[in-house]
C-alpha cells in the first residue's frame, strides 16, 4: 500500500510541477498488466477540472490512445488505451503539459494457469473483524472516519486484521479446509452510526482499490495469500458490484448523472437540511420480479433499482463506463493478490445483462477461475436459471456457481422434525435434490447449513448429533461444500437482537482471551470432540474421488431413514442419517442395487467396521458415513 500512496503522491507531484492549475488526486487502476485477452484499459482520472484537458497522448512504444471521455462531472476524465503492443515498464501520458507516470506490469502467469476452487475444495468463512488480531493491530488508524472498537458491543468494529487471520493458517490444515472465503477487505470507511453500528461487516465499499487500513495494507493482503497458497490453501475474495457505501467519492462528486441508480434522490437529498424526509427508495428484497415472466415494472425497479440502505447507493450496471471500471477491478485483484475465486454478493440485485459480460469476459481470461453469485432464493428452479449454460433463462448469466439456499432452508427446518413417511425431516433435503436436473452442472453449486447472515445451525443450543447429521450431509453430497467459522467449536447465535450475535469472535483471536479454540489444550471437551470429528471427516473428502467425481444416488426415506449412495470405479460411500429421536433399523436389501455383494462397511466418522449384509440398526440422530 505504501508503494500505490507513493506512487500517487509523485503522479500529484509530477503533474503539479508541470501544470499548475492540474492537479490529479487519483487514477484508477494504480498500475496495469501487459499481456492480457482484452487489451485495452480504461483509466479514471480524478482531479479538480481534469475533464477540461484537451490533448491526450502518449509515445510509450506499443500503446495507443484509444478515446478520451468526458463525463458529467468536471473532476473525471476517462482514458481507454490499446496495450496489445506495450511491454511491462512506466509509461508517461501527456495531459496538455502535465506529465502523468502510469506503470505497465508483466503478468505472474497467464490467465488459464489461475486455478479456481471446485467441489474438491471445502470453503471455510470468517469475518476478518472477528477472527483473529494480529501482533501489531493499530486500534486506531489516522485518516479514517470516526470509529471506535469494542468487542463488548456485537455491532462495532472488534479489531481482527489480515495479520491475525495469516498467524493461525496451521489452524485450517488442521481442520482439514482447502479455501478460506473471507468478507470483504477493501475500504469501508464510513463513520460510526448513532445507533452504535459500523461497517465492520465489509459490504459498503468506499475504495474498490485499497484494502481497509484497519485489516491491513494491500501488501498483507498479497502476504496471507501467499502463504495460504505455500500451506495448499485458497483465498475467495468477496465482492460487491451491487452497490458501494456512502462515502465513496462516487456519492458526493458522480462521474455521471446516471452512475448512480435513482440518483435524483441522492441529489434531492443533498439540498435537504432531512435527508431522511426525501423520497428515498429502498431495495424491496423481493428476488422473484427478476425472474418473474408476468413481473410488473414496478416491481422489476424496486427490486434492482432501489438501495439496499440509504448508506449504500445502488450502482448502475448498465453504465458502461462504470461496468468496465468493475470488470478491471476484478481482474487487477486476481493479477495484483492472486486470489483463487471471487464470491459476489446480492448478486441478483445488480443489472443481470452487464454481470453476465462481466463473467464472460472473466471466464475468457481465466479458464479455470471460479465465481460464486449470492441468489439468496429458497427454491431450487430460481437458483438454477442462474448457472452458467442454464435453458431456464433466456439469458446465459456465465456463473459457473449459485449459492444453494434451498439446502439451507430445508435443512434447518428438519433439524427440528421428525422424518416423516411423506413431507417432513430429510424428506424436505430428498425433494430439494429432486431438482438437480435443473442445474447444468450440479457439482457447481454451493452449499452450507449457515453463513454470516443467518442464524447459526446450532441456534442457541448445542445439539450435536443434528449438526453431525448436517455436515456428513453437506460434506458427502454432490456440492460445493462452505462452513461458517467457529461450526467446529460449537459456536451459536440467533439474529433476534442483532446480526452481530452470529458474528462473535472466535476464542482465542485475541489479546486477553482466557479461551483459546485454535489449540487443542484450549478447547473445552465439548469443542474438541466436535473439531475431531469434523477434522476427520474433512481430511478424509481431500482428494476422495469417490466424493468429487461420484455419481449420486438417494433414497427416498424410508422408516425415517435417509440414504444416499456416491460410487466411482467400483467404490461406494453410504451416508445414512437416522431422521428420528427414536431407535430405527435400516433394511439392508432396499439399498441391494448399491450395496450390491458388500459384506463389511468402515464408517469413515468413528472407524468402526459394520456388517452390511444384514440389516444395520441405528441410534435415534444417528449419522454413518459408509466406506465400501
């Protein structure tokens, strides 16, 4: 980070020195790589009339001034240049008699060499606000607007950093994880609410660019990936296109009176002495008009066109400057860090057209990247329309990975049902793989049992044997399988109060916690049989062929037993979820098609051998995990 302000300060100094009445407060991207699919780059200038410069050039051998836009507001001027020709060095762009250095960079590797992550992978989430604080956090970063960090109150600012999360990578090895989703890391630098709130949560962007100075520096954000990658683990960088946060420049100064959705607001508030007695339109959350063949328009623009608060103003996509400012950020994100995958959110809030350029251009560039899209709908034909090559939508969104809230909701509702003979516990789980043959792959969805907007599994209890239930489920399926943070240590919470009672920190992140859950010396009994458990069943899906590759099989339930089968190559892995409080046997020759000749099976939680040749009697709650 260091090396960006320096270089902005020189590009500030450079352009004062040779003109006087120019002086140039940011160009966006910072730098750019030779060597791309799409050669051409746009650069945001933003200075104090920079809009009125009349001659735009460069001799830097290889580049070429494609055009120069001029929006709205004085203070931007867009540059779009052709690098087809250009090698990696510092250009100089004549601007009138400014001068302004811009450094052209080589790529690390090409695009196809960028590897994404799979449904080999297990993403693990966590709050970097919340997880762990490094040696040398600043609990107060000058320049930042008024915030404060309390970890006694659930909606401030904690003080977890980068540096904390990279001092515990040994802890995911251990666990048994592949990929580490974190919430956003870029700048969030909104003031504290008068409600006692912040932005400690990462979702409203005040600088696409830079990582926010109290998580760390651009340069920590590059150090914990690479020492992710050294340890075999990936980074997923959560990203926002929907919407940016208040503060943002783009809010006070907009490059264009469309830049913004329903900026008339934002203008009439501006002249207000009540912002808040303006006619401010809030997103209706209402997902379906998006997909709805009868929706209203009404509908359609509440849903995509209002914002989600009124701190967060809505972008609009379908302004193609804007859109090609989005689509680089992505890119110089993967090229400058090396991240392994992008997760957007509210995915479908945003303009559904340009987000499908914006995929395939990525999915041009980087082969074999992944990107997983928010779609928070509980019905499996909704999420579906969304994955790439889908015949449900007359568009091709080119999101190669949807989000599996049908998965979530239905498992959270049997987790307090008994297993019926018809609708009830896992049948609920049945009928909402009952419709895979909606997705054109399957294998590409994502699915978890709870995240950072929900409450957690475990609610405000402990009940082990549903969550041991759930994870053999979601770690045997044909999924992407994501966990939240602290399921292995037991950690629960509800919504009711506030978002941040499922958000605590992890014990042990911190200075002065008495509770430390990355050891094993640490964990309380409770929480180390859990992590146990869960390690097992982790390291035991690495690489597990049978799981990634495997067909799949279910059974409907039957005397509130739940199967499902995976086989690949003559292996064949059973897992077997007594839906019931009650003690229940499994009639061994109802499941003969795929256990076929099987006499002996090792369930892969406990290592203990069963014999599947006679029928299996089960505990009530009772999970298996059959090896065979």
């Amino acid at each position: 980070m260091k090396r960006v302000l320096l270089a902005m300060a020189l590009v500030a100094t450079t352009l004062a020195m040779n003109a006087a009445k120019l002086t140039i407060e940011r160009v966006e991207p910072t730098d750019w790589f030779v060597g791309m699919k799409n050669p051409q780059v746009q650069l945001m200038v933003y200075g104090k009339g920079v809009r009125n410069v009349q001659n735009v050039d460069t001799d830097y051998p290889g580049v070429r001034i494609d055009s120069v836009v001029r929006l709205d507001s004085p203070n931007y001027l867009l540059v779009y240049m052709d690098l087809s020709k250009a090698q990696p060095g510092t250009m100089t762009i004549k601007l009138d008699k400014a001068r302004l250095p811009y450094r052209l960079k080589a790529r690390e590797m090409s695009g196809d060499k960028r590897m994404g992550f799979t449904n080999a992978d297990v993403l693990y989430m966590l709050m970097p606000d919340r997880f762990a604080q490094g040696p040398d956090h600043n609990p107060q970063v000058k320049g930042m607007r008024h915030y404060r960090e309390d970890r006694t109150q659930p909606s401030l600012r904690h003080g977890g950093d980068l540096n904390g999360i990279a001092q515990h990578l040994d802890y995911f090895k251990e666990l048994g994880v592949t990929a580490l989703w974190l919430t956003p890391v870029l700048e969030n630098d909104s003031p504290d609410a008068g409600d006692g709130t912040s932005t400690y949560h990462g979702y409203a962007t005040t600088n696409y660019y830079r990582v926010d100075p109290r998580f760390g520096t651009n340069e920590d954000y590059r150090r914990l990936v690479d020492q992710a990658h050294a340890m075999g683990l990936k980074v997923v960088m959560d990203m926002i296109f929907d919407h940016s946060g208040f503060e943002h420049p783009w809010t006070s100064d907009m490059p264009s009176k469309d830049w913004l959705n329903l900026s008339a607001w934002l203008e009439e508030a501006k002249g207000s002495s009540d912002p808040s007695g303006t006619q401010f339109q809030k997103t209706s959350y209402k997902l379906t008009p998006v997909l709805d063949p009868y929706a209203s328009e009404v509908d359609r623009r509440e849903t995509i066109q209002g914002w989600f608060e009124s701190t967060m103003p809505d972008l609009n996509q379908h302004n193609p400057h804007l859109m090609r400012y989005l689509i680089q950020n992505s890119k110089w994100w993967i090229e400058t860090v090396g991240i392994d995958g992008i997760r957007m959110d509210t995915y479908p809030y945003a303009f559904a057209e340009p987000m499908a350029e914006w995929m395939k251009e990525l999915n041009d560039e980087y082969p074999n990247f992944n990107t997983v899209g928010e779609t928070w709908v509980t019905e499996p034909a909704y999420t579906a329309a969304w994955q790439k090559d889908s015949k449900l939508s007359e568009n091709n969104s080119y999101l190669k990975t949807v989000m599996d809230f049908s998965f979530f909701d239905k498992l959270n509702q049997a987790k307090n049902e008994e297993t019926d003979a018809w609708w009830q516990g896992f049948n609920r789980i049945y009928n909402s793989f009952v419709y895979d043959y909606l997705y054109p792959n399957p294998s590409s969805v994502m699915a978890f049992i709870d995240n950072h907007d929900t409450d957690r599994f475990l609610a405000n209890g402990r009940d082990t044997l549903a969550l041991k239930q759930a994870l053999a489920l979601l770690l045997t399926v044909r999924r992407i399988p994501q966990l939240y943070y602290g399921t292995e240590i037991l950690m629960n919470g509800t919504k009711e109060v506030t978002d941040g009672n499922v958000r605590k920190d992890f014990p042990g992140g911190f200075p002065g916690d008495d509770h430390n859950a990355f050891t094993r010396e640490g964990r309380t009994e409770a929480e180390q049989q859990m992590f146990q458990w869960l390690s097992r069943l982790l390291h035991w899906r690495q690489g597990n062929e049978c799981i990634i590759k495997g067909s799949m099989k279910q059974f409907i339930p039957y005397q509130g037993i739940y199967v499902i089968a995976r086989q690949y190559q003559g292996r064949t892995v059973l897992t077997v979820l007594n839906g019931t409080s009650q003690n229940a046997t499994m009639q061994v020759k109802r499941y003969a098609e795929v256990i076929r000749q099987a006499q002996r099976a090792k369930d892969v939680l406990t290592n203990r051998y069963y014999n599947i040749g006679e029928n299996l009697q089960l505990k009530p709650r009772q999970s298996l995990v059959l090896e065979f």
